[in-house]
C-alpha cells in the first residue's frame, strides 16, 4: 500500500513540480504588473504593490488557479489510466484475484494527492512572489524593499492555513471525481477520452463551487 | 466441481444467456465452445461474478457463490485463475510483477520464493528468462501464455481460461494446450476453456458444452461431437466446405 503511495506521489506530485512552478512564476509576474499598472493615484504607497500580489496569491491564485490546472494535468491522467484498465479488463482482473480494486486503485491516488498538493501549493506561492518581484525589477518599478515591505506587511499566517485547507479539498475533488469517470467508463478507447474530458470538466466546475463555499466559510 | 443451476442474464433489454445448467467437473478440462457472439465468454464471466447473473446459481464445491457477499467471494476468487480473452495483464507492471502478484497480494512469502514461483510459471509457457519485459513489448501470443502463468500462479483450485490459444502458431496451440491439460491433471484442478478451436477440442476436450444463441445446445465427449447428428453443431464442427466434403466422403463409404 505505501509502495503505492510513494509512487503515486511521484507521478501526480512531483511530475507535476515543474507546470506549476512555470505557471506560478509567470502569474506572479502578471499580478504585480497589472497593481502596479493601476496604482496611478499617489495616495496610496508603492508597498501596495507587494501587498495586492501576496493577498491574491495566497487567497486565491496559488489554491484555485493550481488546482484548476492540476484539474486538467492530474484529473486527466488519472481517468484515462484508469479507464484503460477497466475497457481492457484489468480491473476485472484484479477483482478475479479477489483484489477489491477500487481501494486498491484509488485509495493510493487520494492519499498521495493530499499529502503532495500543499507542497505544491506552497512552492507555488513562494514562486508567485518571485515572479512578481522579477516582473518589476526587470521594468524597473519599483525596488526590492518596497516590495518585500508591501508582502510582509498585512501578512496573516492563517491565509497559508486557509490556501492549504483548499489545497487539501480540491485534492480529494479531483481524485475522486476523475477516479470515478474513469472507474465507470463502458466501451472502448473513444469512451476512455471522453470520460477524461469529462473528468476535467467535472473537477473544475466541483473545484470552482467548492471554492465558493470555502471562502464564504473560512473568511466569514 | 463447479455446477451452474438455471442462470439467465440479460444486458438491458437484450437476454444473452438462457436458462444455463451444467456442471463442470473436477480433475478434468471442461471445455466451453460455440461461434462468435454465442454468450461464452459472458457466461465464463457470470461464474465468476465479473456479472451478476439474473437468476440461477453458480456452486463451487458445494457453495453456493451467488448469494456470498463480498468478502467470502473473496475468499473463493483467491482459488480462481482467470485468463481474459484480451489477457487483461497490468500494463504498468513488467512480466514477472504480473505474474508475481497475487503472490505479492495474498500470500506472506519472501521476495526470493516468489522470484521462484514466477519463474518456474514462466518456464511452463516456454517463456524463461522474458521476466523484464513490459506487456507492451511482448506479442499477443507471448501476453496470453503470461496470461496463462499469472493465473496459474497462485496454485488455483478452478481455472478459467477465454480462448487461451487464439492469435497462437498451431505448435504453440498444441503445447498451451496439452500444459492446461498437464496442470488440471495434476493439482486436479476443475479447468473450464472457452474455444472455438476444433484441434483443442479434439485434443483435450472431456466434458464439451456447446452454446448456441444463449442456450446449453448440447454436452458430450470429444468422441461423441464427431459423431453427433445434430445440425447446429455439425455446421460448427464441419465450418468449411472442405471438412463438410470430407464428412460427406467419410459417410459415404461407411454405407
Ligand atoms: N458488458 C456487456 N454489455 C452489453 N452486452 C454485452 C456485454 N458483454 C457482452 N455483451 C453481448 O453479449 C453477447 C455475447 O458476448 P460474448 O462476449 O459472451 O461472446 P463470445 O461467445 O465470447 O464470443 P467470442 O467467441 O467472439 O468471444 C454479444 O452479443 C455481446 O454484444
Ligand atoms: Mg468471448
């Protein structure tokens, strides 16, 4: 069962390092840019900047946008390889071995995907800030100081706390529901693709509802 | 012994088997034949409880599997070497992690015994020494005889093998068949074989069940199916015009 896991982590968590690392970076960037953009009135201060760009990246960019995107990388992953196995009946298979297959494929998948999407999560975050910062050292903005001052300023441990909750929900989400499409799929290779594209559909539009419900609960 | 008491079972509105009784007998090869789209492999499935039958009943040494839940079908299923048509194995895994894992699942033994038992399975198919091979590199003929070694692998009391020599070379045909005959013999097994190879059936068939549009059409020995009048299963026997011109022949000079 660990073995599983342990695996699992590798190709959900950390095959996925790297997309999120790329896409945080770049919407980091894109964040402080458009604060900076907007900050046209000198009544606010320059550190505004640094603060826009933390708040928005940990209460929503890094949980939700990632989730969404590993919705897509991971969810879609997960219903093909498990579809496959069901249309080429290696989870009849298993279930002639008196494997119960369902646990045996999806628990591991759920385990490893919430352990590994707060790491990823949090590596999003520190690199959503980076981003911002080379965004505006590279235009000349506004300095380094300013912009760490912006970031710690404000700053609330409990909105890591609350990003990681999200995290840990949409995990279990997009397991569950990409596990599912692919456990149930009927027919063929064509039906295996559908239900991936199903997958993500689903997983995305659970993910953006729950979102919803998340930040009325955890902030109100 | 396996016996199948009365089973029906349809797919929505489409009934595919009816009213099926047999048994299928300890120690010996039962061998399950009939065309294409016939019901057997849906039938194989049905004793297994990959499909829930309908109505009727599937007894396994006198235990009725039909009304076992989960957990005792478990048990029952930890007995049953299974080989799938399409040999199911797990693409992920390479030959000797397939055929080694009900061993690794449901048994305490060292990594080295069953290196042990894999390998002396693989030897049996003529396959020694493929163990690091992903299914996807092998042939279809080599994934059915890995087929063959993963459900032969855990010593199973019941073997249930879907055309476990289509896609084969005839000598390879020949020798699949005469290990499964080996094996039931053996650890006296009760072996049922889904074919619709003739040789095998002249080959190892003892108890010979042929299934026509769902139904138990006929049952008999290898002996009396070249024999038997009965047009459904001379028309299956006799398929080409060759073999029905040599029946034709063979009559004639009997009479
Ligand atoms: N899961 C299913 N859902 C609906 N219909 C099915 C299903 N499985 C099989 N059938 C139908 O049941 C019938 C019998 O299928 P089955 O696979 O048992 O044939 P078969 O006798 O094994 O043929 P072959 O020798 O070609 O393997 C077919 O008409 C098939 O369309
Ligand atoms: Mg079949």
């Amino acid at each position: 069962m660990w073995r599983r896991v342990i695996s699992e982590l590798e190709i959900i968590g950390v095959s996925s390092l790297f997309i999120v690392g790329l896409m945080s970076l770049f919407m980091g960037g894109v964040i402080a840019l458009n604060t900076a953009y907007q900050l046209t009135t000198p009544l606010l201060p320059d550190y505004t900047v640094g603060y826009i760009t933390q708040q928005s990246t940990f209460l929503e960019f890094s949980p939700t946008v990632m989730s969404l995107i590993l919705a897509g990388k991971v969810g879609s992953n997960i219903a093909s390889e498990i579809g496959t196995m069901r249309v080429t009946e290696q989870i009849d298979a298993l279930e002639i071995m008196g494997v119960n297959s369902l646990n045996y494929l999806v628990l591991p998948k759920i385990i490893a995907a919430m352990l590994f999407f707060p790491i990823l999560i949090i590596c999003s975050m520190a690199l959503s800030l980076i981003g911002g910062w080379l965004a505006l050292q590279v235009s000349g903005l506004i300095n380094t100081e300013v912009y760490v001052m912006g970031i710690r300023s404000f700053f609330d441990p409990f909105h890591i706390t609350y990003a990681l909750i999200k995290a840990v929900c949409f995990a279990f989400l997009i397991v569950s529901v990409s596990s599912y499409y692919g456990y149930y799929v009927r027919g063929g290779s064509l039906d295996v693709g559908k239900a991936s594209t199903q997958a993500i559909v689903t997983s995305s539009v659970v993910i953006l509802m729950s979102n919803f419900i998340l930040t009325k609960l955890l902030l109100f | 012994m396996i016996e199948v008491q009365n089973i029906d079972k349809s797919f929505a509105d489409l009934q595919i088997l009816h009213d099926i009784s047999t048994v299928f007998e300890k120690g010996k090869v039962n061998l399950i034949i009939g065309q294409s789209g016939q019901g057997k492999s849906v039938l194989a499935k049905c004793m297994v409880g990959l499909h829930e039958v309908d109505t009727g009943h599937v007894i396994y040494d006198g235990k009725d599997f039909t009304s076992m839940n989960r957990n005792e079908r478990s048990l029952i299923r930890q007995q049953i070497g299974m080989l799938f048509q399409g040999s199911a194995l797990f693409d992920s895994m390479n030959v000797e992690e397939n055929v080694g894992f009900p061993l690794t699942m449901f048994t305490n033994k060292s990594s080295a015994e069953i290196k042990k038992r894999v390998d002396f399975c693989l030897e049996r198919v003529n396959l020694t020494g493929k163990n690091k091979l992903l299914p996807s590199e092998c042939s279809g003929g080599m994934q059915k005889r890995i087929g063959i070694a993963r459900a032969i692998s855990m010593n199973p009391k019941y073997l249930f093998c879907d055309e476990p020599n289509s896609g084969l070379d005839p000598k390879t045909a020949i020798l699949i068949d005469g290990l499964i005959q080996d094996i039931t013999k053996e650890y006296n097994m009760t072996t049922v074989v889904i074919t619709h190879d003739m040789n095998s059936v002249i080959e190892i068939g003892e108890n010979v069940i042929f299934i026509y549009e769902g139904k138990k059409w006929w049952q008999g020995d290898k002996k009396s199916i070249i024999t038997t009048e009965n047009p459904e299963i001379t028309d299956f026997v006799y398929a080409s015009e060759f073999m029905k011109e040599i029946r034709q022949n063979i009559r004639n000079t009997r009479t």
